[in-house]
C-alpha cells in the first residue's frame, strides 16, 4: 500500500484505520525523532487511554557517547520489548536512530525475565544473586529503575520495565504481597497477582546475543 498526498494528522488516521483491520504488531516508522513524537502524540489523542500505543526511543543522549544512556528511555525499550514479546496487537512508533541499536532476541528476552507471583516460595538470597546477575544496584531505599533494596522480609524493586517501583512482602520464603509504591512517600497504591522482572536491555546480560 503506497499513499500520497498526506499531510499533518491524516497520516496517523490512515494509519490507525489500516492497523484497526489488521489486529497485530504494528511498526510505525518516522524519519526522526521529532516526527515520531508529532505521530504517536496523534495517536494518543485520536485513542486516550488505550494501552497499544507505544513509542520506542533510543536509548543514549548522544549517538557517540555509549556510556551516556537516558534511563526513562532504557526503561521505554524494555517496556516496548516485553509488551511486543508478550502480546499480539500493539501499536509501536519509532525512528530509525531507536531501531538502529540492536536488541536481545526473543529467546533470549524470554530467558532473561524472571516472574515473581503471590503464594510462590523464593529464596531472598537467590533473589539477590539474581538481580545482581542481571545488572541491578542494590541500594537502601530505591529511587530509580535499576535498583533493589532488602530489608527483612521486605524486597523493594525497581524494573527495567514498569514506571513504579515495586514492593514485595513475604512470609517466610512465601510471597505474601506485591504492591505498586510512590519512592518519594513510600505509600502503597495498587496490588498485583505477579510481576516480572526484566534486566537492562542495554546491559553486559544480554549484549552477547544481541539483534538487528
């Protein structure tokens, strides 16, 4: 399907109509990362609240500096890289500069995400092995993705994957509760069944078998 003539807003209409016919993972690709965000902000406004939309930035402030990466972006990769491995109709608009950076494989994603579930038994030494294996700080209080705090019985954790932080009670070995917090207040505000965790897409973890 090749269209002409599009200008401003008409070309997310389009889109969206065509991708509304098609159920399935769709890639919207802009020239750059400004006409990216013009489209995906489109598509917000023509579908509020509708949880397919995503945007996939790239992850380092500046092209020639590897080391330099923007956390709330890495965190926006990992989001978009489990949703597309987890789901089946997803809206992902991006730019060429995002997609560029090579990503781990499918397979390897899988591998790499660990799921932690109420009533399920865990060893908070295994747990800190594991979040130490796949590229996680620990720290006293968490603040930022990346980080991990124990504190007896209490496991707070910060994925690469979620925008809030999460904490996990147990009972023994048992998980007891997960909740969503506030870092700033540290107030509960929503459970969960389960959660996964998910390593730094950008991290030494999965660089190895990293993808085009």
């Amino acid at each position: 399907i090749h269209w002409k003539g599009l200008i401003g807003s008409s070309k997310s209409i389009c889109a969206t109509t065509l991708s509304q016919k098609v159920p399935g993972n769709h890639l919207f690709l802009l020239p750059d990362k400004e006409a990216a965000a013009y489209f995906f902000n489109d598509l917000e406004n023509l579908f509020p609240e509708d949880k397919r939309i995503l945007f996939y930035p790239a992850s380092y402030r500046n092209p020639y500096e590897l080391e330099a990466t923007d956390n709330a972006n890495v965190v926006a990769r990992a989001e978009v890289l489990e949703r597309i491995n987890t789901e089946k109709n997803t809206w992902v608009v991006s730019y060429p500069k995002a997609l560029f950076e090579k990503v781990p494989t499918q397979q390897q994603l899988t591998k790499n995400t660990f799921k932690i579930e109420i009533e399920k038994e865990y060893s908070l030494n295994f747990l800190n092995e594991l979040l130490m294996e796949y590229g996680f700080e620990r720290v006293d209080f968490v603040y930022e993705p990346g980080q991990f705090s124990i504190r007896g019985g209490i496991l707070d954790i910060f994925s690469f994957s979620n925008d809030h932080p999460f904490r996990v009670e147990f009972f023994g070995n048992e998980v007891d509760s997960i909740r969503n917090f506030d870092p700033v207040n540290q107030l509960s505000f929503k459970r969960h069944q389960f959660f996964t965790i998910l390593p730094n897409v950008q991290g030494k973890i999965v660089q190895k078998i990293n993808a085009s």
